[in-house]
C-alpha cells in the first residue's frame, strides 16, 4: 500500500511544474551521496564515514539520540514499581497465614522475602536508574559532537572524525545543552499531560458511577487529549527538523551557537513558510523511500548469506560431530572466538551499509537551505577528492 502512494507523489514531484525544482534538488543530493560513497569506493572510507553517521543518529531506529527515556528502562520502572507496592501485600498475607499456623507460645518464623532488606533493593534500584541516566547523557553528548562530525565529513567528502570532533566543538557543546533542555521540557510536558489525563479517567465519577461511566464525556475528553498530546508531538517533531536539518548548517558555515543561529533560521522560516512545509513533507516520503530500498537490498544481502552461511555451518556441525570430547572443547572455544568478531564486523557492515541513504538525506536539507539562501552552500567542490 506505501508504494503506490509513493509513486504518485513521486510522479507527481516529477512533472509538476511547480514542484520540479524540488526533483532537481532530489537529483542533485542523490548525485553527491554516489559521489561521496562510490566515487570511488573505500571499504575504510565508508566504516568511518558509517560509524559518523550512525552517532550522528542517521542510522538508527528513531533517527536520532536523545534524551528521552527508552521504552524498555520506563517499562523497568513500572515493572518494579508494581513490584514494590505488589510485595507487602504479599508478606502481609504471608504472615498472616503464618502467625495463624503458629502456635501462641511459639515465635513466628521469618519468611525469604522478609529476610530481604528494602534498603538493599532501593539502593540497587537507583544505582540501576542513574547508570541508565548518565548513559544517556553520554550518548545525547556524542549524538550532539557527531552531528558536526558527520556534517563535516559529507560537506567536505572526507572520513574523518578527531579533527572535526576538536573542531567543532563550542558548536557540538552548545547543541547539547540545546538537547538537554529540550528533553527535559518534553519530558515534563508529556508527564504533565498524562499526570492530567489520568486524574481525570480516575476519578471516582467515573470509575465508580452507579449509573456506569459516562461514556460520551469519556470520549469527547479523549480526544481533547488525544488532540492535544499530537499538538505537542507535531510542534516537538518540527522543531527537531528545523533544527537537524537547518540550525546546524548555520551553526557549521557561520562558527555560532544555538541561539544564534536559531535567530538567523527563524527568519529564514519565516520568509519561506510555503516551501519549509513542502520540504518537510518531501523529506518525510523520500526517507521512508529510502528506509524501503535500504531492507529489500538487506533482505536480499540476508538471502545471498544464507546460501553460503547454511552449508557451512552444517560443515562446522559435522567437524563437531567427529570429534571426541576434549576435542569438541577445545573446537568450541574456537569457534566462539573467531565466530563473535566476525558476527560484530558483519552486524557493523550491515550498518554502514545505510551510509549512501544517510548522506543522501543530510544533503538534501543543505541542499535545499543553499538553493533558498546561497549563504549555506556547503560543497564547495563538488568532486571526487
């Protein structure tokens, strides 16, 4: 079903007239990507120019490195959070049933969970939850020093990344305490909105309505938030584009920081509103054209290796078959140690192998910001080095 629908926006960008300077800045941003990954191909070029890229949030999941909580540690938290008001009711009604089973003269015994010390675990807990938060701050720090990295590195067609890394780096400090306070503010605002939201549903006029829940007041609240949780994700989104996209350039080309450089890309929004919306949705359909092409090529890659992976691992299992005991020992042990490195060098390799699409999509934003403002060219030789 994407497909078609892609096809029609794409022939659609094609032959109308208003729209083909967009397909030139397409073309142009596809021309440059073979160039920086092609022309010509380096297999070390591309492991550093990949792994930029990938710090960088340009090969990633979510696109991006931030701050923002993951799924899985929120859903730790939950996790032992219900564990924690789960457990007295448990050794309530343990020892419950214990001080009923023991006689009067006798003293209770202690159970395993009371023998447990909530110190122990409230200390292991917060231990666990500032590790996780010191990580991200680690990674929101070098997602924000790479982003110039890797810039630097498709603006100039060059893999390096110390020099850029010491370079840029007043404008990589300044973008992450730009991401530092974004997080946080997008933190406590979805956290107030659903503090709010669930006050509202957990309030005893409607869960505990004799008359039963009010079941039009339910919706009609619920799509107020529903409304207003998509405002925010749309403004939060938007100005993660406009800054991704637009405010490092300008942080790059003009050697500023954040706030200025912000000044500067306001009034260039606001100058071109009409076209900052084209571009935006433009960038939206060729990034999931990319994402696309880039699993059937690793779905086919996957297929190619599995041709040649099955027979030799039936191979490696047969040799293992042969062998006595101490022998299979020894051959295990082997096999781990060349097995893991290689397994982690291919996984890299697969990961790099984005890097075309990568550089294709941060060009087509500086390519777009330098057709409306010449200022923010960034190619200054747009060759083969």
């Amino acid at each position: 079903m994407v497909a078609p629908i892609l096809y029609c926006f794409f022939h659609e960008l094609y032959y109308n007239e208003a729209m083909r300077d967009y397909a030139q800045l397409i073309h142009a941003s596809m021309e440059w990507a073979a160039t920086v990954s092609f022309r010509p191909f380096k297999v070390k070029k591309w492991l550093i120019m990949g792994f930029a890229a990938f710090m960088a949030g340009y090969i990633t999941t979510n696109s991006r490195l931030n701050l923002d909580l993951p799924s899985d540690f929120l859903k730790g938290k939950k996790t032992q959070a219900v564990s924690t008001q789960q457990t007295p009711a448990v050794d309530a009604t343990q020892g419950i049933s214990a001080a009923a089973t023991t006689a009067p003269g006798q003293p209770a015994q202690k159970t395993e969970k009371e023998k447990v010390n909530p110190a122990l675990i409230i200390l292991i807990v917060t231990a666990v939850v500032c590790l996780i938060l010191c990580l991200a701050v680690l990674l929101l720090w070098l997602y924000s020093r790479f982003s110039f990295v890797f810039l630097d590195n498709v603006a100039g067609n060059d893999a390096s990344i110390k020099l850029p890394f010491v370079k840029y780096k007043a404008q990589g400090n300044s973008f992450f305490c730009f991401n530092i306070a974004m997080s946080g503010i997008n933190i406590f605002t979805f956290g107030v909105l659903a503090l709010i939201a669930f006050l509202y549903f957990s309030q005893p006029a409607i869960t505990h309505n004799p008359n039963g829940p009010p079941i039009l007041n339910i919706i009609v609240t619920g799509i107020f938030f529903g409304l207003l949780f998509l405002s925010l994700l749309i403004i939060s989104a938007a100005i993660s584009i406009l800054t991704r996209d637009f405010v490092l350039v300008a942080m790059f080309k003009d050697n500023i920081n954040v706030m200025p450089a912000w000044e500067k890309i306001f009034a260039f929004v606001n100058q071109h509103k009409q076209d900052i919306i084209v571009y935006i949705f433009i960038k939206i359909g060729v990034s999931i054209l990319a994402l696309l092409i880039y699993m059937v090529l690793c779905m086919a890659a996957l297929f190619g290796m599995a041709l040649v992976l099955i027979p030799a691992g039936l191979a490696l299992t047969f040799i293992y078959g042969i062998l006595s005991g101490a022998l299979k020992i020894f051959y295990v042990i082997i096999l781990i140690l060349a097995l893991v490195p290689a397994g982690a060098f291919l996984l890299y390799c697969f990961i790099c192998s984005y890097l075309p699409f990568a550089v294709f999509l941060r060009t087509f934003s500086i390519k777009f910001l330098s057709s409306m403002d010449p200022h923010y060219n960034l190619f200054k030789k747009e060759t083969a080095l």
